[in-house]
C-alpha cells in the first residue's frame, strides 16, 4: 500500500519523459529551402518544423499535414516568398466568392488540405508580390496563425472557406487585400474585392491584436488600388477583436445570414459593411447577428445597413468637419427590414450628413442615451439628422439623447413621416425642428448612462476617454 504512491509518481514521471521526447523527436530545424520542402513534404503529421533566419523562395506551395507546426525564427527574420520564375495566372481574379473550386489553390504560399486540422503557423512573414494569397484554406479546423506578417499580395492574405475554431491574432497584414478587375487598367477603381483576411462560411473563431494598413501604390495591370480587412460572406460566433485597420473597408460580412458576430475594441479607419437584403432573417430578442461595441471610428460613412437584431453601442464616432460625405450608418435597398435595432450610449462628433439614413422602413429602432455634437461642416450640410424611411413609425424612438448643432442648425429628421416616432427626454440645442414634436421631458438624464473609457487597437494600444483618443501610456489591456 505505502508503495503505491511511489509507483503513481514515477508512472506520471515517465509518462512526462516520453511526451517530450517524442515532442522532441517530431521537432526538426531547417535553414535553407531544400529542407523546408522536404520537412514539410515529409515530415509527420503534428510534426513541429522550425525554420531559422532568412528568405526562402518556393517554387510550388507547401503543402502542411494535420498537427504540423511551422515555426520561424522572428516575423522580420524568416521570409517566405517565391522564386522569380513561380508566376501564377491571374486568369481565375478575382475569384468566385462562395465555391472553393473556383479558386487557384496553387497559387498561394502554404495550402492547407481539405479537413486537415490542427495546424500553425507563427513567427514568419509571408510575402508576394506575384501570389494571389498567403493561405489557403478549406474546411479546417483548430487553425492557428499568429505573429505573422503577410504583404503584398494579389488578392487575400489568408483566403479560407468553412474554417471554424480557430484563431489569427498579433499579425500584421500590409496590401493584402484588395479588388481585382480583370483586364482593367491602373487607377480604374471597381471589380470584386478580395481581403487581407477573406473568410466564407466562418465560425467560432477569434481574429484579435491585428494590424492592417495600406502597401505600396499598386500600379499592376488589374488592381485597382481598393483595400479590403476583413471580408467575409457568412459568419457565426466570430469575435474580431482589439485590431487597428486602416483600410478604406475596415469589415465587411454582407448577404448571408450572420449570427452573433461580435466586432469590438477595434480602431476603425474605414467602413464597417453589414448589410442584407429586407434585413435579414429576425432572431429573437437576446440574440444579436452583430454587436458592434467599443469602437474608435474616423470615416463619416462608418456603418451599412440594414440589418435585424444589430446592437451598436459605446463606440466613439470621431470625424472631421471637411468629411461630411457619408451618412454614420446609411441603408439601401428596395424592401422594409423588420428590425429591431439598437444605437446607444455612444459619442458622436461631426457626423455629416447624418447619423442614420435608410432608404426603406426599419420596423424597430430604438436610437438612446446617446450624446451627439454637429459642427459647421465644410458643404455645410442642413440636412436632418436622422432620415429613416417608410410610413410606421410606432416602433421607432429617439428618447434620453444629447444632441448639440454648434454652429449651422440642422433639424432632428429628415422626412415629413418620421416625425411620428416617438420623440422623448433629449436634450436639444440649436436643433431647428423642435416645434414639430413635442419632446416631452422626464426625470430621467439624457445623454450616456456612464462615461465613456476603453482601450482599443492592435494590443490595446490606444485608450478612448469621453471624446479623447490618445496613444495610450500602458498597454495592459
């Protein structure tokens, strides 16, 4: 009996011992691409390939296994690349959107089998310019790239269909995502976009403390210059988080139903595109197919519409007064969307020529405690704040807002028959409508309903206070 925790311990030690040796054994280092290639081609699968300092250009994509990890020395020191002579056709860019077969999985650096599962990548940098990609990815799961750097590519830096459980985060993508028009000529803008990340039919994954910005200006037959972050068509239970994009298209997941899409802590220097024809399928009332919170946003056109059971809050929207083009959240299409939708306790400085236009009726909009300040723009722009379509007003509120029109006064609404809304408790200043609804006040405070604090960026590196947005000090988030 007394022997038996001895037995126990000495089990558990060599059960400790055969793990690592074999973790050891699977583990291989190589330094040129001759034995790059053949490590990866054959090696084992959950083999760990660990590839030291310097540029490697292939000839054909790498092909990894299930379990492999490949592994470089430092993201600006090991450089995956192609040879001069690796020149893929761009005869299939841009590319069908929904079917993996449509695509060139030959022309991209790594390729991931079909099904292949519980694969990484880390520590390296990926980098075109004649590739249409970096990854490519079908049906895989457990996928994790992080600490990369991906640049300058044709079409998609990490282009992947039916991924789920996975994660990408601390990479930074530099001109990897963009639009393609086939046989178009320099500065032409149009064509189908591609993404830095361009995920269809992605779930239950997490895409965190990235950095996106523009390349070099692309002058090559066929591209147009656009940039793209994250593209996706269909999302569910996909959190993008603490990520700074300074792309003209920040997000863009439009069509497919999404559901419970999360997209906070993020700087914002472009668009965010979600929108769906009527509006999308309606969830129920706890459920969310967006939650757009705890956003820093620069560009006055920042959300599309429209889209059912959206949840936009404590986000500070920042513009300039000379960027007056867009509406903050703009909807377009021909058919209703039931709704509901939710845009509260947020900061609002500068919008243009509005905070929320829609083309036809949102069913159910509820616009609350949200503190908004106009100023006299470069147009100037008169126009209503909120120029919401359709005939049924009885679920629309705008109630316990702050609304201050500093200098040109603008009226509340935009069209004759949203004045049926229920209008209640804002607080109104130099708003040029206010004898068109009543506005009747109530105990209650206007404006948010706590102040507005959060970190936000790549690594949390900015911090948003009340209408402040600096660099901040101390980036433990």
């Amino acid at each position: 009996m007394n022997q038996q925790p001895a037995v126990l311990r000495y089990s558990l030690l060599f059960v400790c011992w055969f793990l690592l040796a074999m973790q050891t054994l699977s583990a291989s280092t190589v330094s040129n691409i001759e034995e790059l290639v053949k490590a990866v081609r054959d090696g084992a699968e959950d083999s760990v390939i660990e590839i030291s300092a310097g540029n490697f250009e292939l000839n054909a994509p790498l092909e990894l296994k299930s379990g492999m990890t490949l592994k470089g020395a430092g993201m600006a020191k090991t450089i995956i690349t192609h040879a001069t002579t690796w020149k893929p056709s761009t005869e299939r860019l841009p590319l069908g959107e929904m079917r993996p077969d449509e695509a060139n999985a030959d022309a991209y650096l790594i390729r991931l089998p079909k099904k292949a599962a519980n694969i990484t990548i880390e520590n390296l940098t990926l980098r075109g310019p004649q590739m249409h990609g970096a990854i490519f990815a079908v049906s895989n799961q457990n996928v994790h790239l992080h600490h990369l750097r991906i640049e300058n590519v044709l079409y998609s830096g990490i282009r992947c269909y039916y991924m789920t459980n996975s994660r990408i985060h601390d990479c930074e993508f530099i001109g990897a995502g963009g639009k393609w028009k086939r046989g178009g000529l320099p500065g032409i803008d149009g064509g189908t976009s591609g993404g830095a990340i361009f995920a269809t039919w992605m779930s239950d994954t997490e895409i965190a403390n990235n950095r996106f910005t523009f390349g070099k200006p692309d002058r090559r037959p066929g591209k147009s210059g656009g940039h793209y972050g994250v593209k996706g068509r269909g999302g569910k239970r996909i959190h993008i988080h603490h990520n700074t994009i300074g792309v003209n298209f920040s997000i863009e997941f439009p069509f497919e139903g999404n559901e419970a899409m999360e997209i906070d802590h993020n700087v914002l220097h472009g668009v965010v595109s979600i929108p769906k024809h009527g509006g999308g399928k309606v969830l129920a009332k706890n459920q969310r197919s967006f939650h757009i919170h705890h956003n820093y946003f620069t560009t006055s056109y920042a959300i599309e519409f429209p889209r059912n059971n959206v949840e936009i809050d404590h986000n500070l929207f920042d513009f300039q007064v000379d960027q007056d083009g867009g509406n903050l959240i703009s909807g377009f299409g021909g058919v209703a969307s039931p709704g509901p939708a939710w845009f509260h306790n947020n900061l609002v400085s500068n919008p243009g020529r509005g905070v929320i236009w829609n083309e036809r009726a949102f069913g159910e909009l509820v616009v609350r405690n949200n503190h908004i300040v106009t100023r006299t723009t470069a147009t100037p722009r008169t126009e209503g704040l909120f120029g919401i379509g359709g005939n049924d007003f009885s679920k629309t509120k705008i109630i316990d807002n702050i609304i201050e029109c500093r200098g040109q006064p603008r009226p509340l609404l935009r069209n004759a028959a949203s004045y049926d809304a229920e209008i209640m408790n804002n607080q109104l200043t130099n708003v040029s409508d206010t004898d068109r609804y009543r506005n009747a006040q109530t105990e209650t405070d206007a404006g948010p309903t706590a102040p507005l604090v959060f970190k936000c960026g790549a690594q949390g590196e900015f911090t948003v206070n009340g209408w402040e947005f600096a660099a901040t000090m101390d980036t433990d988030d």
